[in-house]
C-alpha cells in the first residue's frame, strides 16, 4: 500500500510539474505577446510618417531609386545586411539571428502607378512624369507605400529580437510588381533570376497586400491559387490613311480596332468553361487618328489577360491571335500583335502546407474570426515568381475603413484609392508574428 501510495503520488507529482510547465508555457507566451504588441504600437507613429513620405513622394516601376535610398539608409541604421541594386533598385536586408535555423524571406513592392491622385490627403501626391507619350501624375494608388512602411517597422522590431530569433529572416523590398517599361527586365522574376532567393537559401517566403475592400482588422487568404496569371498585350492594326470625306479611298483601322475589341470579349462569354473558372480579357487604351476629318494609317491597343489556370490561360492567347489577324484580314488591314508586351506573371499559388501551419500565427494575432478564406480573384501579383521556387503564403490586409461599406469603398489603381492608416499596425505585428512563428516554432 505505502509503495502503491508514493507511486501513485510520483505520478501525480509529475502531471503537476507538467501541468506547471505548460502553464508557465503559455505565461510566456502571452507575456511575449504583449511585448511585441507593445513594440508595435510604439513604432507605429514611425511607421505611418515612413508611409506618408513615400506617398507623396511616388516613383514608377524600375524608377525607385529614392525609395530605395531610404529602405537602405533604414536596414544598415539597423545593423543588418544590405544589398542594393538588385532588378535595378531592388534592396534586401539580411537579419542573422543568433541561433542556426532556416531562412524566411518577407517581401514588399515599391513602386507606384501613372495616376494623378485627387485625395484632399495633406501627403496627396504632385508628382508627374512621362508616360507612354503623355505627362501622367504618378500615385501610389495600390497601396504599395503602405507595404514598404510596413516591411521597414518588422525589420526595426526583429533586429532589436536578434538573440532570440533561431535562423535567419531576409527582407526583400522589390521593385516593378506594376510591371516593367517596354524592353527593361525587372520585379520579382528579375530578383529570382539574380539569386535573390539563394545565399542564403530561403525555405518560405511571405507577402501581403493592404486592400481597400476588407475591413481593417480583418486578414483574407486562400490555400492554393490565390490571383490569377496575367499578360498583356498590344495590337497595332496597320490601314491606309485617306480623307475622312472619302473612306473607300482607304482601309480604316479604327472601324477595324472597334471590330476586333467587340469580339474579342466573345472569348471569355463565349467560348471558354466559366463553371470552371474566371477570366478576363480587357482593352484598357486605344490610340489612333489627330484629326476628324483623316482617316489614320494605324490604331494601336493595349490590354490585360487574366486567367486562373494555364490550359485557360493558353486558350485565351490563342483566341486573340485568331480574332485579330482574322478580322483585320478580312476588312484589308493587318495586325502586330505583342503577347504578352512587357507583363507576363503566373499564378500566385498558396502552398497548402505552409498555409495550413501559419493558420494558427494569424489567428493569434487577429483573432480567428477576422481571419477570411476567400475566392480567388481576378487581381495578379508578380510574388508568385517567389512562390514557384519556394513555398509562398500571400494574403490581404484588411485597409477598409469599418464605417465605410463595401460598396462606398474606391477600388485600387484609381485616382480616389484610399486606405485606413490603422493597418498598418496589423501588418507590423502579423508580418513580425508569422516570421518568429515560423522560425521559432
């Protein structure tokens, strides 16, 4: 009986330390939790200041070299590693923790967009420049200021977590995700082709976007694909000029151009399995013609192709090659045709697996039930260069003011595109969240 009484009270003692253990565990953690949610609202002030400058000081695809400058001057105030001029302006900061481990990589996207803002910000911006031949303003009407602001505050609160962090983190501030000017190489695919994903090795990459769609406080996510591929293209439709008083003289590419627009959105409505997914084909610019009497010789158009699998995808670029050079045969006339012209991305694809574990990071952040598993959209992201050579895991960030509803809100790449500066913070703590989870745990 005493030996079956001190057996049986070894056990129990045993469950108790255990039991302590675990809740000492959780202590830890939470008191963790705190600490870093502290450390983020402290630099938040910092954070949204880094975020107005860059906004109202914009610069377009392979053009960021001030942005860049400021990224960089931020990493080395921080003690970390930095390589500049990567895909042109591209920086990436390396963060060795103190304990062996593997490599995580965050990204941000730099550049801004040919968009004259008309915000009444105090920080709207003025800037302007040329643009496919015409004197554009230049706006960071996609949110990608926030984005930078965002991946300078995680590098500022991991590098002060040095001595605790086991592995090493790389922050990857890219640019060009807009796409590149007409003959330049640059964005993510350019960065991958440089070895930005090697020396270190990186084992998971993560990215987000701020969208002005979803709630502030709110992260949506998809396993699997995510955004759709893109490319787009260019048609130039070559006729004959002639008097506009007298069109049988001549071959009219605008009556031509407007043709093949109208037929080709018979592409996606009809002639592809929409049950099975969505497309886009869109003619976003046509240009022909300095008179309205003249009849010009050429028209030209550019658009963009969206797609959410490849044999879709691959149909689409063989459809619009018939479409065009069919019609403008037929009416006298012929095409040139660029797909893709400067953009061609694949399809941002979530690793299942990665997603899965990295669930539970989010949910502790922002809690579960403003955590959203989405559709997948039509929107596309050149991140998905990274996520074909490593496992990616890309979501939203809720930017959305929560007294605005969904249908009031103004949508991305216009001049009206507004943001709630209150994310930012989220961002912070999700980004810093998920980089020592998926390194630490």
């Amino acid at each position: 009986m005493n030996r079956f009484i001190k057996k049986t009270t070894k056990i129990a003692g045993i469950f108790l330390i255990s039991a302590l253990s675990i809740t000492q565990l959780l202590d830890a953690n939470e008191l963790d939790a705190g600490k870093l949610k502290q450390q983020v609202k402290e630099i938040e002030p910092k954070v949204i200041k880094w975020r107005r400058h860059i906004h109202q000081n914009p610069e377009l695809s392979n053009r960021e070299f001030k942005t860049a400058a400021l990224v960089a001057k931020h990493l080395k105030s921080l003690g970390l590693t930095v390589q500049t001029d990567i895909a042109h302006t591209g920086v990436v900061g390396i963060l060795q923790g103190a304990l062996p481990g593997k490599v995580v990589a965050l990204r941000a996207d730099m550049d801004a967009l040919p968009v004259t803002e008309r915000t009444q910000l105090p920080f709207a911006s003025t800037q302007t420049t040329e643009y496919g031949g015409q004197t554009v303003g230049v706006m960071h009407a996609c949110g990608h200021d926030t984005h930078v602001a965002i991946l300078m505050g995680v590098a500022e609160i991991l590098s002060q977590r040095k001595s605790e962090i086991k592995g090493t983190i790389k922050f990857i501030f890219q640019p060009a995700e807009e796409g590149v000017p007409e003959g330049e190489e640059g964005g993510a695919e350019l960065m991958v082709k440089q070895g930005v994903l090697e020396s270190p090795k990186v084992d998971a990459i993560f990215g987000l976007h701020i969208s002005s769609q979803t709630p502030v406080g709110m992260i949506a996510y998809r396993p699997g694909g995510i955004m759709a591929s893109v490319d787009d293209f260019r048609i130039r439709v070559k006729g004959k000029q002639t008097h506009g008083s007298a069109p049988w003289s001549g071959t009219d590419p605008i009556v031509i151009s407007s043709q093949i627009i109208n037929a080709l959105q018979t592409i996606v409505s009809r002639q592809l399995k929409l049950t099975e997914n969505a497309a886009v084909v869109t003619v976003g610019s046509i240009h022909g013609g300095v008179r309205s009497n003249i009849i010009p010789e050429q028209v030209e158009m550019t658009g963009t192709i969206r797609a959410l699998n490849q044999p879709m995808r691959e149909q689409i670029h063989q459809k619009i090659q018939q479409i065009a050079t069919g019609i403008a045969e037929s009416m006298g006339a012929t095409v040139d045709i660029a797909l893709p012209m400067s953009s061609s991305y694949p399809v941002t694809y979530n690793n299942p697996e990665l997603v899965e574990m990295m669930l539970p990071s989010l949910n502790r952040t922002l809690g579960e039930q403003n955590i959203l598993l989405i559709d997948p959209i039509t929107g596309a992201e050149d991140f998905s260069f990274f996520a074909q050579k490593v496992p990616g895991f890309y979501f939203f960030l809720g930017g959305r003011p929560t007294d605005i509803y969904a249908d009031k809100v103004t949508t991305h790449h216009t001049p009206d595109f507004y943001i709630d500066e209150s994310a930012l913070q989220h961002g912070v703590l999700t980004l810093s969240n998920m980089a020592l989870d998926y390194l630490n745990n």
